[in-house]
C-alpha cells in the first residue's frame, strides 16, 4: 500500500503530463534564488547527527501542526529528545492529509532516503533508525545533500551586517554548487520596530561609518550594498506588510531619523514617511549595481504576542494579511520608472485575493527592456502549495505571460526542502497536460515542451545571468 503512493506519475494524471515532466523538467537542474539556508553549514559541509536536526528543527511549518494537533510544546522547540520530537511529527503526520506537509514529507523521505513508507506513530521509530543513520554519514553532509537534488544555485539571504565570511570561504572552495547571497535591510528600514536604534548601532560598526543623520545611514547602506556586491551578491530581498509610498522631503525624513536616534516615539505618518525615502533610496542604488530586487508581501506576523515573548520570532505565529497594495506598489514602481531605476523586481504575493492585482501590475512595467523584466513571484510561504500554485500559475497564465516566469524557489531554512522544486514541476506539468488532454492546447510537445523546461531552470538562467 505504501510504496504505490511517491511513484514516478505522483500528480501527473495523464500522459500528456507525464511525458512533460519526464522528459522536460524531472531531469533540469536547480536555482533556487532565494532560501534561508545557513552559509555556515554549507561551508563547513555539516553532518548532522539525526533526521531531527535537519528536518524538524527550525521548520515552523511543522510546528504549528503539532500545536494544531495538541502535541506539548517540550517536543516541538523544547527541552524533548531528538526521538521523541521525530516520533511526535511522525504522530502528526496522518493528520496532516490535504496539508502540503503530507507531499512534502513523502517526497523527502523518498527523494533522501530511498523510504516509501508512509510516515506514522507505527513506523516512527524504524524511519527515525533508518533516515538518521544516513543523515549521519558524510554523504550526507550539506554540501552532499545540495548535490544530491542537483542543486546549480543556492542563494541565502543575509543582514547587511553580515560579515559574509561563509561565502567568501565557499567562493575559495571546490564545492560545484555556486552559493552566493542576498542582501537583506529591513531592520535598517523598519524605524519603529524594537531595537531600531541598536541595529543602527551594529550597521554602523559594520560599515566603519559613523551614523548621527539620514544621510550617514545611506551611506552606512550604500557602503554595505558595495561590500556584498564585490562578495558576489546580485540580489536582495525585503519581507514587507507592503509597499511604502508616501509624500516626504529630505528634511522631514532628516528630523525623523534624528527624533528616533534621540530615542523619540514616532507616529505613523512618521514612520511611513522615513521607511518610503529609505526603500526608494535602496531600491535606486539596486539599480545602480544592476541587482535583481525581491518583494515578499503581505505577511501579518507575531500575532500571538504571548509565544513570541517566549520564542521570538519565526516561530509559526503568523499569517496572511489583508493590506491593501495595489496603490502604493504602483506609485513605487512608478517614481523608480520615471527616472530609468527600476532594476529587475520580483513581487510574492501571499494573499490570493492579490492574486491578479499583482499579474496585472508587473504588466505596467514590463517596459520591452528585458525578458520578463517584473516578475510575479511564485506562491509562497502559506501559498506554496498546490492550490496556491495552480492560483499563481492561472493568474499570471491569464494576464500575462507563464512563458517568461523563472519558477520556483525553496524559500526554507531546510536542506531537506528542495524536493519543492519537483512538487512545483509536477503541478505546472499537470496543469498543462490536462489542458492539452481537453483541447485547450495544441499537442505540441516541442513547444509546450520547452515552455515547461524555460520555466524550470532555463529563465532563471537566463534572468539572473548566473
């Protein structure tokens, strides 16, 4: 029973499907352009003692279906065993049926440890045998993992403060797989979060700059941004509710910065009028460095205010909000246009109700200057899943063109997560070979045939210039 569910046709439905995926996609490499991998682990090629350690920790995806399930919170991030948090995941496991964990999980077993039994309280403790006891082993290492999945790329993502010494260390290495980083600067641009004028402190000291004003912090950023760059980076990432577009002068934004380094309290207007200079300073420097710029939108995080106090953040207590973006990301992209500085964007929606605001934006900017220059990202975090993918994918197949999309990325802390590449591959070629099956395509399998390949590996190639 067990062994029919991860087989070579998983979610492919019929022929047509099949033979995309087989003979397109399965076999393209991996660029996976954005993650939260640890550059130390890759560098340092770590073995990791058990299955929990590289699978279980750190994945609050699988910590708020243990929550959901009741599971106590000493086996989820406590003080619990190794074993006994694996055996407590594999109990929720069942019960995570038409959750993406329940592919996931499977494919990773299957795609890592050559196991196709379903995971469960009654085969908890063979698995945890079976899967640590080659997680163990140097095959197993990080950089032996990377390999393993065929991984081209891998791009982490890091604080401008980082010293990037991990990525310097694998630019002098052997290792195949290029890993380079992503330049990461919401703590500079979030000016009323807690602990703002701390980090401004930190960022100063990384950058050797003294930071008494607005324009000291730019050039804090600008001397950052040119440190990554000559380390390699072309991209940068921000985590963001939304899009910052408000009315400012230099002056304003001057007194505002000043009023929160004396340790003031900002009203919003206030905030948002700083945190929209500062995001369009960035982004214009982006484009003075030829990066590729990424927005991930949409995010309410730190809803239970009671577990982050305890566990901080990136614990599994957020979800999607309801902002609304349309107006102010037009307006931004609009302001970097009109001056020629709008460098290469990628926008990640994680509210479906966005879905086609976002397909119809990129649109507006798609000025004929490169190939699918504003790019609609694909689903992520909550919306990484089948549905949330087949959403994406209709939405920008719709109102734009799937043709020229760059695909898919892990955007996980795992190295056990890039069996997502194939769970995406698998979906858009079901997607398109149930279309060719009811004659809404041409049986044209050269054509649809390179569309699927340009989509797995091909455009992003090609986009990033790697």
């Amino acid at each position: 029973m067990s062994t029919t569910f991860i087989n070579d046709n998983f979610l492919l439905e019929n022929k047509y499907a099949e033979e995309l995926y087989h003979n397109y996609s399965k076999n393209q490499p991996i660029i996976d352009y954005h993650n939260h991998l640890s550059p130390k682990h890759i560098a340092e090629n770590t073995v990791f003692d058990n299955i929990t350690q590289v699978w279980i920790n750190g994945d609050h995806y699988k910590w708020r279906a243990m929550r959901t399930l009741g599971i106590n919170e000493q086996f989820v991030t406590g003080n619990g065993s190794d074993k006994d948090k694996f055996i407590n995941w594999a109990k929720t496991v069942p019960y995570t049926m038409r959750n993406p964990l329940y592919h996931w999980t499977h494919l990773e077993l299957a795609r890592y440890f050559d196991i196709y039994d379903l995971l469960n309280e009654k085969s908890a403790e063979s698995i945890y045998e079976q899967a640590s006891a080659k997680i163990n082993s140097s095959a197993f290492s990080t950089q032996n993992l990377l390999t393993k999945v065929n991984a081209e790329f891998v791009c982490t993502t890091e604080d401008p403060i980082d010293t990037l010494e991990y990525h310097k260390q694998l630019a002098k290495s052997d290792f195949k797989t290029k890993v380079s980083t992503a330049f990461r600067p919401d703590k500079a641009i979030l000016i009323s979060v807690d602990g703002y004028n701390e980090y401004i402190d930190a960022l100063a000291q990384a950058a050797k700059v003294e930071i008494n004003n607005y324009t000291n912090l730019c050039t804090a950023l600008l001397n950052r941004i040119d440190y990554f760059d000559k380390n390699g980076c072309k991209l940068c990432d921000h985590g963001l509710d939304q899009i910052y577009f408000e009315s400012f002068t230099q002056s304003e934004v001057d007194a505002i910065f000043k009023k929160k380094r004396e340790n003031g309290v900002l009203n919003n207007e206030e905030a948002l009028k700083f945190q929209s200079a500062i995001l369009l300073f960035l982004s214009e420097t982006y484009h003075q460095y030829g990066w590729v710029q990424q927005f991930h939108l949409g995010a309410l995080r730190n809803n239970n205010a009671r577990m982050h106090r305890i566990l901080g953040p990136d614990t599994g207590w957020d979800s999607i909000g309801d902002y609304p973006q349309a107006q102010k990301l037009s307006c931004f992209l609009n302001a970097l246009d009109s001056k020629d500085k709008l460098t290469k964007t990628i926008i990640y929606n994680l509210n479906p109700a966005d879905n086609e605001v976002m397909a119809t934006m990129i649109g507006n900017f798609n000025d004929g200057s490169v190939k699918g220059k504003v790019q609609f990202g694909s689903g992520w975090w909550f919306l990484d899943q089948k549905d949330g993918m087949t959403k994406q994918l209709n939405a920008l197949s719709n109102m734009g063109l799937i043709s020229c999309f760059i695909g898919m990325l892990t955007d996980s802390r795992s190295f056990l997560s890039f069996p997502r590449h194939e769970y995406f591959r698998r979906i858009l070629c079901n997607l398109l070979g149930d279309e060719i099956k009811r004659g809404e395509l041409p049986n044209d399998m050269e054509w649809i045939g390179k569309m699927v390949s340009d989509i797995s590996y091909n455009n992003a190639k090609e986009y990033f210039k790697f």
